[in-house]
C-alpha cells in the first residue's frame, strides 16, 4: 500500500498534467463543434433562412458532429507539386500555438492548465505562432492561392500584432502585474470594478483590442488570408479531411481565446460582476467553494462565448476589406489610436489625482486576496519575485498608473 502511494505521488504530477491537457483540448474540440452549429444557425437568421434543420432534431443539433466524422473518414490527399513535410506539419503547428493559449488562461480561481506570473505575455507570443502554420501551408502547399493566402496573412498578423500588443499593455499597467488570475482578482466585487469602467481610456482599449483579435482571428472582414472570391479557400486550399479540421478548430479554438483574454482583461475575469468579493469563496474546502469554482468557470467560458458570437454577427453583417483597407485600417487608425491610449491611461492617474479628485483603486483592489497581493518593502517597491514586480509603489507620483 505505501508503495502504491508512493508511485501515486511520485508519477501525480505527469497525470494531473495529462489530465489538465486532456481537459482544454476537449475543451477547444467541444467549443469549435458548438461555434460551428451557432455561426451556421446565426448566418442563417442574418440571411432570412433556417440554417441546419436535419441531423439532430428541429434544429440541427447534431449537424456539426455528423459532418466532423465525414471529413476524418476523408481521405486525406496531398498534391504531388506539394513539400509534403511542411504540408504534413502546417496544421499540427497552427493548432499546437492555440492550444498553449488555452493553458495559460485563468478560467477561475486557480483554475489554470499552466499558472505563470507572465501569463500575459506568453498568451501574446504563442498566439502570434499561428501565423507560421500558415504561411507553410500556403508555401507547402504548391498552389499559387494557398500562397497568396499565406502572405496576405502573414501582412496581416504581423500588422494587427503591435495594436493588439499596445491593447494588452494598458490594463497589465493598470494591474501591475503579467499574471491574468492576479488581474482577473484585481476586478472582484461590483461590476464597475472591471477595467473597461476605469477610466474613458481603458473602455476604449476595449473596443481596439476587440477589432485587432478579430483581425488576428482571420475572421471577415479581415479574412483576406481565405478570400473565397479571389483565392478559392485560401491557405488551406489544398488540405482534406483531418487536417483540414484542424485548421477549423485552430480558429475557433483563436476565436474562444482571445476572447478570453479580453474577458480576463477587462471584463472581470470570471468574476460575475453582481456580489462583493468576500461573498465568493475561493477554495475546495467546502461544498460551497466548490460550487462557487464552478459557477466562475461557467461565468467565465459565458463571457467569452459571448464575444465570440459577435465576432460571428460582424462576419454576416458587415463586407469584406480589401487587402490596402485593410492595412491601411492598421497603420494609419489603430497603431495611431492605441499609442494615444497608451499615453492617455498612463497619465490619466496623475491628473486625477493631481486635481485632487478622490482615489482610482488602479490596483490592490480590496478583492485581491491577501496571498496575491504584491509584497511591498519599506522604500516602497515590491519585491523582485512578488506579482506586482517593480511597476508596485506606494508613493502615487513615483510610477506612472500609480493611484
């Protein structure tokens, strides 16, 4: 029996990280089979029509499901004028960078696949990975469209990346902290708690981080990278079958990521926004923190869906770009307007406060509990290795985004 326990312990934390992988990839097939059936429904309501009827009752439950097996019994075909390792690869590479999203993001409390006190940033680079199974799969795949469709999209990503990036570093300056469960703490309690009712700048962020996502997101009206009119399917032209679900699921797997990023980031995390922080237990001791763990994490993943379905609603409503507006749309609009932001919400705590208005609680917000609050010294900076890192100060002139 001890050496039962002992195999248990010792070998625990490999299965728990296997059970944790499990869990997000079921995660991210489950959420691409429901955003697929809920897209063809909402296209069908935007064009006066019914969209899936057949498979699965009135409705078309099961429709997704149905043709999710079609395709994997699919054969799978590669052209003869293709690289075939870069073709082989291209998809497992564009859903491996999705995927490490999806570990890091804090569905509640101390609910995360992979916590990290840099969270932030590793969500931005490892989303930025996508771009490159892209761009081999157009190259790879031996066809002019895909390759077409591969450099649209690597103008585009790279583009879109610096507003998005500019958008994140707003509300991590008003945490002080990379860490998404110690921003998601940081917006317990009311709803006016969340980043986006800070300040008139962060409600802004809001809405250029949105668009950029989208765009990141391939999603029309920047979806010049799989442009139907002009490049057939786009990079993934010559792709069937498996991998060519792969490709799907890495998308709408982008699409429920970043939109969990934005809800951690300014909505409030899975903070319902209704009850004050003290009111939320936040551990498994007993059965009620076990049901307020799972009221979060369904809060949570209800939020980000939420976003998703508009990225659905703007794709039916509105037209696609061309590819100069859509550059032009970036570097002339949203860079200009995200570093005003980022200026704006940095010196915005100072006026404040140099008017002599009463205090913005920026930061060590009474809902952060007090195990993640960022560990100040006597002269008034935090510690090397406390969350907050050198942007945490008590003296409210000395930083800039200090209260």
């Amino acid at each position: 029996m001890d050496s039962l326990e002992s195999l248990v312990s010792e070998y625990w934390p490999a299965l728990r990280a296997l059970l944790a992988a499990g869990l997000l990839v079921s995660l991210m097939a489950g959420s691409a089979i429901i955003f697929i059936w809920l897209e063809r429904k909402v296209a069908g309501r935007i064009q006066d029509r019914l969209g899936p009827t057949r498979v699965g009752g009135k409705f078309g439950w099961l429709q997704t499901l149905a043709d999710g097996i079609k395709l994997i019994a699919k054969e799978d075909i590669i052209p003869g004028s293709a690289d075939q390792m870069l073709f082989r690869i291209s998809p497992y590479l564009t859903f491996i960078g999705v995927f490490l999203a999806f570990m890091v993001l804090p569905f509640g409390r101390d609910v995360v696949g992979l916590p990290m006190n840099i969270a932030a940033f590793f969500m931005l680079s490892v989303l930025s990975t996508e771009v490159f199974g892209v761009i081999l799969a157009g190259y790879g795949s031996g066809s002019k469209w895909s390759l077409f469709g591969g450099m649209r999209e690597a103008a585009q990503m790279v583009s879109y990346e610096v507003p998005r990036a500019i958008c994140v570093v707003i509300p991590v300056l008003c945490a002080g902290t990379l860490d998404l469960q110690l921003i998601s703490e940081q917006q317990a309690g009311p709803f006016w708690n969340w980043f986006i009712f800070r300040d008139p700048f962060q409600f802004l962020t809001f809405w250029v981080f949105f668009v950029t996502a989208t765009a990141g997101c391939k999603r029309a009206p920047f979806d010049l990278a799989e442009a139907e009119s002009e490049l057939v399917a786009g990079f993934h032209t010559e792709y069937s079958g498996f991998r060519w679900c792969l490709f799907f699921m890495a998308e709408y797997g982008a699409m429920f990521a970043t939109g969990g990023l934005a809800v951690t980031l300014f909505l409030g995390g899975w903070h319902t926004g209704l009850f004050p922080a003290s009111v939320m237990p936040g551990d498994f001791a007993s059965p009620l923190g076990i049901l307020a763990t799972v009221l979060s994490v369904l809060v949570f993943i209800a939020k980000s869906w939420l976003l998703v379905f508009v990225m659905m609603w703007v794709r039916w409503t509105l037209p696609r770009l061309r590819i100069d507006q859509v550059m032009m749309t970036c570097l002339k609009y949203l860079v200009p307007l995200s570093c005003a932001l980022l200026l704006g919400a940095s010196l915005f705590p100072l006026a404040w406060n140099t008017l002599g208005l009463p205090a913005v609680p920026f930061r060590n917000h009474p809902g952060v509990p007090a195990q993640h609050a960022p560990a100040v010294s006597k002269e008034g900076q935090a510690g090397a290795d406390s969350p907050g890192g050198l942007l945490a100060s008590e003296n409210p002139r000395e930083l800039v985004g200090s209260p």
